[in-house]
C-alpha cells in the first residue's frame, strides 16, 4: 500500500472542486512516478491519462485502489478492487448507514472489513484522509496538500484527519518521510504504520495522535521496537475527560478508556505525552535535530529580557523543567564577558548596554555548554525580523553557538505570532531548531531531558515469584468467579507477601468479645454482610472500640440492620491513608494502582497506574508521582513515613496482578496505613472476573 507501484483512482473525475479530480491532482503533486489509472465510466481520459470504465478493466496489476465514492457504493467497489486483484485499498468514505443493517446483520464498517481481510489485503480509513509518502512521492489522499513537504526524520500517524493536513500544511519545516490519516483503522491499525515506519533507518521520530488503540498487544510491541532501535515516540491521546471520551466515540465507533491507562503505557514504554498541537510540533522539531541529550543537569538559557526571563523561570518551575546548576567556574568566565550590573547566573540576563552584545552572547553561551550540568542550551529571544545582514544579531549568534558545540541547542522564541517566517527559516536551514512559544518550547525541552532519562533507565526486575502451589490455588479460587470476602481478601495480600492487619470472623457477640480479647483491645468490627461492598456507605464499620460492653453494642446494631456475620481486627496504628489496588483496563488489562487512600481516593482523584511488572525502583517512582506524596514525608513534627515499605507492597501487588490480573474484575485495598513502623493493610475488596 505504501509503496504502491501502480494505482487505480476509482471515482476519478474531471470537475472541478471534485474529490475524484483532487485524488488525481495530488498523486500528480507528489511527483509519483508509479502507473495511475484513473477508473470512471463517465470519461475515456482524465488529465491525459486513458480513463476505465471499471477497474477489471485496467491492463496491470494494481498495487493500490483509492476508492473516491460514496458510503452506498464503498461496499461493492471494495469488492470489485478486490476481484480485480488490487494489493491495497485506501477509503475515504465514513463508512456510514443512513439505513440501519437489519438485525443481525453486520454494519456496513464490519462487511467492508470483512473483504479486505477475506482477500488478506491492508486497508487505510474509513473516515481518514489517506496517506502521504514523501520518499516515493505517492500521496494517496483525496484533500489538497502543499506543493513542497520538507522531507526529515518524522512519521505522523494520526487518528484526526484535520491534525494530519495541519502537520502537512505546518509552515516551520518540520520533515516528514511519511504522514497517514488512519481514521476508523476497520482493517490495518496504527500498529501496522508503526511497524512499517520502524522498518526504515531513517524514522527517528514517531508521533502520533490517537483517539484509542484498537490492537493493544500489538501497539505495546511496536512501542518496545521503538524504544529499542532509539526512536523517540510523541503521543498526543485525546479524548481524556468523559466529555470528549463520548464525542470520539460518537465521531470514530472507538472506545476511548481510562487516560490512566495511557500513562501508564506511556510512562512503561517512554512514550512522550503531549497535550496540544503546538506542544507536539515543538517537541517534533526538537527530536528531529541528531542532536540527543548525553550528559546529566538541566538546561541554560541566555535571554536579552529581565521580565522574560522571569517569566520563562516561572514556567519552568510550574511544568518541573531543571535548570543546570552552573560551577564556580562558569560563573566567572560569564562574569568576565558581562556588562557591568549585571548577575553571572543561569538562567542568564545577558542584555546590559547592547554594545558588543554579540560577542557577550557568545561567549556566555560557550562557557554554559562546557559546564558538566548543562544538558541542553537555549537562546530565548523574540525572533522578530532582524533583515540583512543575516550572518550578524541573533541569527549570527545562534549559528555560531551551534557550529562551536555539540550539544542539543535552540532557538526559543516567547510568542509564536511574532516568529518572523524568513530568519525562523534561516536557522532551520542550518539545522537549528525553532520552537516556538515559551511554554510549549519548555515542555518540549522538558522531553528531551525525559528521553535521556529513559535511555538511561535499566529493564524492570521482575518480583520474586510465589510458591507455584499458592499460585494455582488463588488462580483456581478466583476462575470459579465466586465473590470473596474481606478475610479472603486479606489472605491474598498475605500470601502475596503484603503486610496485612490481622482479622477474625465471629458470628455472635461471645465469638466477638473472643476475637478481641486475643486480638488485644480496642479493636475494629465491620459487616461481613455478602454483597456489601463498601461497608462504609451502610454504617457497617465500628471503629476504637475499647472493651467488651462497647463491642456488644457496636454487634448488636451492625448485626441488627446487617446480619450476624461480622469480622474483628485491632485497631490499625496511626500514619497516613494510602490506597493500593489492581484494575482492569479494557484496552490494556490489569494495572496496578496507588492512590491517596481513605475518602481522598474519591475526593482528589489523586492516583497513578502502572503495567506490570514493577520493581522496587519503578514503584518508588510511581509513589514519587501524587500529589500527596509529601504526606508521607512528616508534618508538623510527625515521623516520615516507610515509603519504601509501601514500594515494597507495590512491588508484591505487581506480582500479584501477573499472576491473577486476568482473573480480576478489581482489587481494592484501602486504606493501607503507611508510618514510620513500614506499612499495612487494613481492608481488602476482591471482585473476580466473571
């Protein structure tokens, strides 16, 4: 399909304004030197080119077939390319039904699927706006394209049909080698189009923007390739809030999930998220230059703006970019060069007098690059037209400072609206990046430092496993998809090596005056009621109580509105609520989950997932993740909390979610109390796949 060596345009046209002339014009445009074999009844020739009354009646083999029709003919003029023996089709068609399928029928989406894979060819859309191929030339895609693309580094594959003309139409130079508008995805997925890309030496970049993803085994797998090989990949997921989860699927048929599952992939993987256009296109132009991080520290940045400069610290410190901690010795070689008044620092206010302000810029840039905590350098100026003479002012300076070092460095101008086309044009001539925009140019410098991070990283450990015979009994436990209790639940945690609050059941007041008593006062009772869930919510929990009269009562008004079956455990010791918990994602499986525990975990919605397995270095990470790790820290006077105890049980919920995910609809632990004595669980909530 990419690399088609002959095409047949069916629904090719003369009108003007047509989708049928248009699929003709850009296949023209891009200089495809393929065979075209333009397919309408209605004309014997379109452009020069003899025109076909079918596609059975073209007199090669057709590599692929651009079905430029209406959604009431895609279905047979799928069929037709198909007997006809086409290797490819692309569709534009949205692939919807004004007329339902009658029950039981398949849509329209399901049956035009259906002869592409009968026939085991790949198909690009529904609902998409093709494919661009800049290295042969074949831009098979029915909407106008410009008539020069530069070529670089870059596969685009997106979900968005107006994302993918915005990145085709970008006016900064970014190169491309390929850009696909994948659409619905009914037969070939953006797995497929990253495994091609991956295929080819020259891909170093992979962005995408996705709705979801509809293969995910394969997905993940391509996501390792890339990682692998060293190929930087750029996601922008939307659909994230409920809002627009709905509108994707009102808009594609595809399920957007839970975003946290994405980040946890994404974090797993190395995958750098993005949240907006600019931000991706910014953070595209960086990782095209060859120019990779390989040293620790932070990033330098020499500006001609005081109030600037203040504002690019503010954000930086808001979107948690590092600035490099420069030496004694850098302060001085920049305090020798500058105007007098002004502070040898980093970032750098390098604007005094303007007099010999070249020579100030450049050799306060030389001395910040040579210092072994400088990771990345930045000339953040306003890059409004400077005019001739080019090769002197900030253009001078930036070619300069890039041809004496090696590097990552750029251009950052604050306001994107003022980068003037023709200087921005110059530097990207001689390589230099330009990003654009004070907080996108900051994020995207934020990944760059986050794709050394993750080169750097070693593979996850897997967690020591359990005896094989605790395995296969939980794993035949829960496959009979029965319900388990609270004391179940804890088993689980303990068999699995989590800490847990010691438990017993009772069934009358005498049982539960002797669970306590050899549990040891004051103790906790809570409903074992089946089906309640979170006992909470119906006043099934007693807590701190301290002798036999006050647990009678506690009994007596829990069994009476719940039923006699209650369980017993002493009073957890004081610390902070933390919750843990295994979750299935529909797109990924399982994830492990750590979150503010108690009532916070609802409240806040502050939690984080993970893919398993983790190790003690991911979960310390993954902790390191909520807003409310500075809790475990110690306030006002309380002890620090045992964070690695709660990595710890992490790391063993990791285990547990390999070895019985599949077989879990949810785990629930919450609370688990973490102090400074490590940490334990207090309740467990198991509710097995069915």
């Amino acid at each position: 399909m990419l690399e088609a060596r002959s095409v047949a345009v069916v629904g090719a046209s003369v009108k003007q304004g047509s989708l049928g002339l248009q699929m003709m014009l850009e296949l023209e445009r891009g200089g495809y030197a393929g065979a075209i074999h333009p397919v309408n009844p209605g004309y014997p020739e379109i452009l020069g080119r003899p025109c076909f009354p079918s596609i059975a009646e073209v007199p090669e083999p057709v590599d692929l077939a651009i079905l430029g029709v209406a959604n009431h003919r895609i279905e047979r003029a799928a069929a037709d390319a198909v007997a006809a023996g086409a290797g490819s089709i692309v569709t534009f068609s949205s692939l919807f039904e004004q007329e339902p399928p009658a029950p039981g029928d398949p849509p329209l989406t399901e049956r035009v699927a259906h002869i592409a894979r009968e026939a085991g060819i790949p198909l690009c859309g529904g609902n998409g706006m093709g494919f661009l191929n800049l290295a042969n030339g074949l831009r098979a895609t029915g909407f106008a394209t410009p008539d020069e693309i530069r070529r670089g580094p870059v596969t685009f594959i997106s979900h968005s049909g107006s994302a993918f003309a915005a990145l085709a139409f970008n006016d900064r130079g970014l190169g491309f080698d390929l850009l696909i508008s994948s659409g619905q995805e009914i037969v070939t997925t953006m797995a497929d189009y990253m495994a091609y890309a991956l295929d080819h030496d020259t891909t170093r970049v992979l962005a995408l923007l996705l709705e979801t993803v509809r293969d995910a085994e394969a997905f993940r797998a391509q996501l390792a390739l890339a990682r692998e090989r060293d190929v930087a990949v750029i996601a922008l997921k939307v659909g994230r809030t409920e809002g627009s989860k709905e509108m994707v699927a009102a808009h594609s048929g595809a399920l957007a999930g839970e975003h946290g599952a994405y980040e946890a992939l994404f974090d797993a993987e190395g995958v750098h998220e993005v949240r907006t256009l600019d931000e991706m296109a910014d953070t595209i132009e960086l990782f095209s230059s060859p120019r990779r991080v390989t040293k620790g520290g932070g990033i330098a940045s020499v500006h001609d703006s005081g109030g600037e400069r203040a504002l690019f610290v503010d954000l930086a410190s808001d979107l948690g970019v590092p600035f490099a901690r420069i030496s004694d010795d850098t302060t001085a070689a920049i305090a020798s060069v500058l105007d007098p008044g002004l502070v040898a620092e980093n970032p750098l206010d390098a604007w005094g007098t303007g007099i010999d302000a070249d020579r100030i810029f450049r050799e306060s840039f030389l001395a910040l690059a040579r210092d072994p905590d400088t990771a990345a350098t930045a000339f953040v100026v306003d890059l409004t037209r400077q005019g001739e003479p080019y090769d002197e002012g900030y253009l001078g300076v930036a070619r300069d400072v890039w041809d004496a070092t090696d590097g990552p460095f750029c251009v950052l101008s604050n306001l994107a609206s003022a980068v003037a086309f023709e200087e921005a044009r110059l530097l990207r001539d001689a390589g230099i990046p330009v990003v654009e925009g004070t907080e996108s140019g900051l994020r995207a410098l934020r990944h760059l430092l986050d794709e050394r991070d993750v080169r750097a990283r070693p593979p996850v450990r897997d967690p020591a496993p359990v005896a094989d015979d605790v395995r296969t009994r939980w794993r035949e436990r829960l496959s009979s998809g029965a319900d388990l209790g609270e004391l179940d639940g804890l088993q689980l945690l303990d068999d699995y090596g989590i800490r847990v609050i010691p438990t017993r059941p009772a069934g009358s007041v005498a049982e539960a005056v002797g669970a306590a008593e050899s549990l040891g006062w004051p103790v906790a009772l809570k409903t074992a009621a089946e089906g309640v869930r979170h006992k909470s919510d119906v006043g099934g929990v007693r807590l701190g109580l301290a002798n036999a009269a006050e647990l009678r009562a506690a009994y007596e008004d829990v069994a009476g509105r719940l039923g006699p079956k209650v369980v017993i455990a002493p009073m957890a010791p004081s610390g902070i609520e933390m919750a843990l918990g295994i979750v299935r994602d529909p797109t990924f499986g399982p994830l492990v989950l750590v979150a503010a525990g108690g009532v916070l975990v609802e409240l806040l919605h502050d939690r984080r997932l993970a893919l398993a397995p983790l190790d003690q270095e991911r979960a310390s990470s993954l902790i390191a993740g909520l807003r409310s790790r500075p809790l475990l820290d110690g306030l006002r006077g309380a002890a620090p909390s045992d964070v690695a105890a709660l990595a710890s049980a992490v790391v063993r919920l990791s285990r547990l979610a390999m070895d019985l995910g599949d077989f879990l609809e949810a785990l629930d632990v919450n609370p688990v109390i973490v102090s400074a004595d490590g940490c334990v669980a207090v309740d467990a909530l198991v509710i097995p796949r069915r």
